[in-house]
C-alpha cells in the first residue's frame, strides 16, 4: 500500500502540496478517490513515540521505517564522515503508517501542527487506467488476476512470435487470421497456410489466451494481443501426439524466429529427444512454457520438468491451487486456469470452437489454460527488448505475488503478476539506467573541472541532459502512464538500443551484425569523433551542440551498457551469457572514455 501512495504522490502530486514552511499539506480529494475511514502518513524519524501516537489515532495497519536516499543525495561522503566524528549524525529516516480512523478530517487537522510531520493525507482509491471493451471481459477473471489491465498500459506484446504446439489454431473473429502466421502440421507433413488449424478446440483456446484481440468491442480479450501466433500442429483431433513430433516442433518454432514457445500439453515419461530440443531452442533465444499436469498430484509431466523450461501450475480464482494441478519441485510459477468445481463461468474464458467446430466461446480448465497466461506475460516483456530467454523467466517468478500459503512445490516462485512484470523492465530498469548514466556523466563533469578542462563560466547544455536520458532508456520510467494504448508510444517504453529485436526475429548476418551496433559503444565513439573534428580549438566539444548531444549519446549508453551487464537483458547471437556480460561491460568503460573525452578541450590531451 505503501508503494502505491508513493507512485501517485510523485507522479500527479493528486494529494497534496507543500506549504510555505516546507511541510506537506493537505489538498482536497474528491469523495470518489478516497477510501473511507483510511489515511496516510508519514513522520520524520523512527520512534517509540510515532507508534504509540498512530496507536491513539485509530487501528494501525501498516507501519514501515523508511530510508531518504533523496535527502542524502547532495551531501558529500567527507560531510557524512564529519558529521559522524563531530557526532552530529541526524536520523534522516522516515517513519510511515497506514490508519484506520473513525474522523479521518480531524486526525489530519490534529497532525498538521506537528513539527516531524512528512505527509498526512487521506489514502486514494486505485484503479486500472485501461479497461477494454469487449463485451465479454467482465467474465474474464482470469486475465485480471494475472495483472494483465495493468500490464497493457505499458506492452502489448508488438513483434512477438509465440509458438503454439497443440492442436492446431483456427482463424476466428476475435481471433483474426492477420495475427496467425503460416505454421506446420507435423502429422501430415504440411506446410500450407491452413494446414496447422484446428480440427479439435484445444489449441485455438490456447491461442486466444496468448493474444485474442482487444478493446475491439466484441468478444474478450488477450493476454498480448498484439503477438503473433505461430501454430504448430503436433496433437491428433484427439488430442494426442509423440514425442518425436513435439520435439521436431519445438526446433523448428526456435528456426522460425519464436520468442516464446508455448507447450500445453505433456505426459509422465522423460525423453531424451525432448530435452535436446529444449535445449536447442533455448540456444536459440526462445522461452519455453509448459504446463504442469492435470494429475492433481506430485509429479510435473514432460515436457514441464525438463531443465530450462518454465513450468506452471493452475490456481482458480481465489488464487490458491486447483484441484486438478499436478505440483512439484520443477513449477516455476503459477497462474491462472480455472475451477469449474466452483461454477462453471470459474473456467478460463476465450473463444474457440464448438463441438461442431464452429466459434464459440467457452469456460474450460486446466495447466493448459495457465501456461498461456504465462506465455502471453513473457511476450509482453519480450515485446519491450528483454531477448534473453533466462532473463524474461527471472523477471516473470521475481515479480510474482506471493500465494495464500506458502508452498514451492504449489506455486514455484508465485502468482503471475504481468503488470509488475512489465513495470520492472521499463520503469525500474529506466530509472537504474537513468542513475548509472546521471552517475558516469556527474564523475566525469567533475573530474573535468578538476583539470579545469572545463571552466566556472561553461555548463552542460540542455541537449547534454535529453540526450543522456534518451538513449540510456529514460523514457521507459513513465511507461506506466498509458504508453500501451499507442503502438508509437510503446516503442518509448524500449531502450533505443533494444528497437534492434524488431529485426532480430531470424538469426541472419545483418540482424546479428545490427544487434552487434546497438549493444556496444560504436555508435558513441563515432558521434564524439564528428563532434570533436567540428568544434572549436581550445574549446571542451561537449559544450557545443554536437559536443553536447554526443556527450550525452556517449554517457547515456554506457549507463545502459553497464545496467545490462548486470540485468543481463538480451542475448547476443554467437555468445554464451557470461560473454554477453563482459562485452556490455567493457564496451560500457569505451562509451563512458567517449564522453568523458567530449569534455576535455580540443588541442589538449583527453
């Protein structure tokens, strides 16, 4: 709750302003954004003292002691360590509670005398910024409970292939063939554009869950809809297949350029072919999602219990596990697949086919409607340039909500949540990018001036700052303001350097050569080259305008290049992962020599 009082107070300031004498103080709140009988607040320090006042204010129901890294930012290590040897070490801590009160109006009008006082303010009302209008939504519980509302202000799942090995896929209304590519039946051998449909409903169920379209005012929606759906038919009209067709499958999804392989089916006996064919299109850069198993028991089935391979259980919609999950130490995550025990419409609800193999939509159960869940959150993180695989994997089970009870085994890392899911590799990730390169350019301004390369009178220009924030991927932070609802936006909600996966879907000579360019300090070091032949002798180049937007360019990919590094969040063609990570590193120290090399004068030595 906490949090999410912080995100609105720092993105729309809706509750309060400042007063004269720096306190925070109240703004009036429209009725319908409040929630009755519950205020916020906040009081400097941490002490006995703070809890018994709340305590005598109402019922507490939340307390935490926070840091105030922003009061620290300006004073210098050699001012703390004063301040500790002259013993004048204050407590810049802060101290927050979450009440319940009878008078909410009159507790505040008592707090705002108080000295140590933050904030205090009436807690607003949340809700989802886009809800779509299909028709049918409402009944889909199943898409909300996996975080997908809050995830589509931010991705939609563009540029994606996800592969479905199932039954085949059938082209529907809501489910339009323009977003199904031309796939493969390997029971007959066929390649045609219809020759991987449907002739079941399994898989076309599946498919809607991945990417069924949305806000189109009919039927319901998906959990990415605007991936693309590559269906691969490895499953009879009864709903069987073998081993050696899925594991033919899975290679050719990871040839055909499938970010995400989706695999809702499985059974009891490991396969050595399988697991070489997991194993090749994780080489290959593809996710793979599978259900756990339908035994209700201990014991995830094959191919979900190969290594590598992220498995998932079913909860119904109380969140806890369905009765008919199969469980164990190999589930990664859990999500959503319905109890029909508890009522029909409890069911996972998308459009398919009949019995009589014409569109209908229906309620049904079962890991295999969980696993798409999963596979439609991976797009829309993969969707945002995250390409390494083991990456997307991570960021899906750290983001995951923690279940009822707590069981491993039951629910791997979690419950899918896709919106916290996205809001860490755009809004978290922007801010950690924005700081390494605000860190980089802040040491080298002041070593500079040190060796008065750069005198009192000359200051970065304006075009310094954007720069460095645009290409160290700054403009994602504010994703989460509806960035989803234009397809231009949500190329914002990328770091310029990831746009490459848009022509990353084969492994060709250019793409890789492309991804190369993007991933490294070329680029910086040929824009400070040319803005170092064009400026002025006996002038430091960043403080000209080509000087300032290289600089910036220079300081802002080496604080993404080094961000990467660490969160690892692509996967360069031809190297293992630990070579991803050294070549980031080292062409991260290059972009930040660039930059640093803007700010000495021209004529001199860098």
């Amino acid at each position: 709750m906490r949090r999410w009082a912080f995100s609105i107070l720092v993105i729309g300031g809706l509750a309060c302003g400042r007063a004269p004498d720096g306190r925070r103080e109240l703004r009036d709140v429209g009725p319908a954004e409040v929630a009755p009988g519950l205020i916020d607040l906040e009081l400097r320090g941490v002490s006995e003292e703070h809890r018994q006042l709340a305590s005598s204010l109402g019922e507490v129901l939340d307390e935490e002691a926070l840091g105030n890294p922003l009061d620290d930012l300006p004073r210098t290590i050699w001012e703390r360590l004063k301040e500790r040897l002259r013993g004048e070490r204050k407590d810049r801590r802060r101290q927050f509670f979450e009440l319940r009160v009878a008078d909410p109006q009159s507790a505040l009008k008592a707090l705002s005398a108080r000295d140590d006082l933050v904030y205090a303010e009436p807690e607003l009302q949340l809700h989802a910024l886009f809800v779509p209008d299909d028709p049918l939504y409402p009944q889909q519980w199943h898409l909300k409970a996996a975080g997908a509302e809050q995830a589509w202000e931010i991705a939609r799942g563009d540029g994606v292939t996800v592969a479905v090995l199932d039954t085949g896929v059938a082209p529907l209304d809501d489910l339009p063939a323009t977003r199904i590519l031309t796939g493969f039946n390997f029971l007959t051998r066929s390649g045609a554009r219809n020759a991987a449909s449907d002739d079941h409903f399994h898989g076309t169920h599946v498919a809607a869950t991945i990417a069924e379209a949305t806000d189109n005012g009919r039927g319901g929606a998906g959990m990415a809809p605007e991936a693309k759906i590559l269906p691969l038919k490895v499953l009879s009209a009864q709903g069987s297949g073998t081993s050696a067709g899925i594991a033919e499958a899975i290679r050719y999804a990871a040839d055909h350029g499938a970010q995400v392989i989706n695999l809702s089916l499985g059974g009891g006996a490991r396969s050595q072919a399988l697991e070489e064919a997991v194993g090749y299109a994780q080489s290959r850069g593809a996710l793979l999602v599978a259900a756990a198993g339908n035994t209700g028991a201990r014991g995830v089935s094959y191919p979900a219990a190969c290594s590598g391979v992220l498995a998932v259980s079913a909860v119904g919609p109380d969140g806890s596990l369905a009765p008919y999950s199969t469980y164990g130490d190999e589930v990664g995550i859990a999500a959503p697949g319905g109890d029909k025990s508890l009522g029909e419409d409890r069911g996972v609800l998308q459009q398919t086919l009949d019995d009589a193999h014409q569109p209908a939509f229906r309620f049904l159960q079962g890991t295999s409607m969980a696993a798409p869940h999963v596979s439609g959150a991976a797009a829309l993180v993969a969707g945002l340039g995250v390409t390494n695989p083991e990456t997307i994997a991570r960021v899906l089970r750290e983001t995951a909500r923690e279940p009822g009870e707590s069981s491993q085994a039951k629910y791997g890392a979690g419950l899918l949540d896709a919106g916290a899911a996205v809001r860490r590799v755009t809004t978290a990730w922007g801010a950690q990018r924005m700081a390494l390169a605000l860190l980089g350019a802040l040491l080298a301004i002041g070593h500079a001036r040190k060796l008065q390369q750069l005198r009192a009178g000359e200051s970065m220009r304006p075009a310094f700052w954007i720069a460095l924030g645009v290409f160290a991927g700054g403009l994602a932070i504010p994703a989460p303001l509806g960035f989803g609802r234009f397809s231009w936006l949500r190329l914002l909600a990328m770091a310029p350097a990831a746009l490459s996966v848009r022509w990353l879907v084969i492994n060709t000579l250019g793409a890789i050569a492309l991804s190369f360019f993007a991933w490294s300090a070329l680029g910086p070091l040929l824009a400070a080259g040319i803005a170092r032949l064009v400026s002025r002798s006996g002038q430091s180049s960043a403080v000209g305008l080509p000087g300032a937007i290289a600089g910036g360019l220079a300081f802002g990919q080496a604080g993404l290049l080094l961000h990467g590094a660490f969160a690892q969040p692509i996967r360069l063609p031809l190297l293992p992962p630990l070579a991803v990570s050294i070549w980031l590193g080292l062409n991260a120290a290059i972009a930040w020599w660039a930059g640093r090399a803007l700010l000495s004068r021209k004529g001199a030595a860098a």
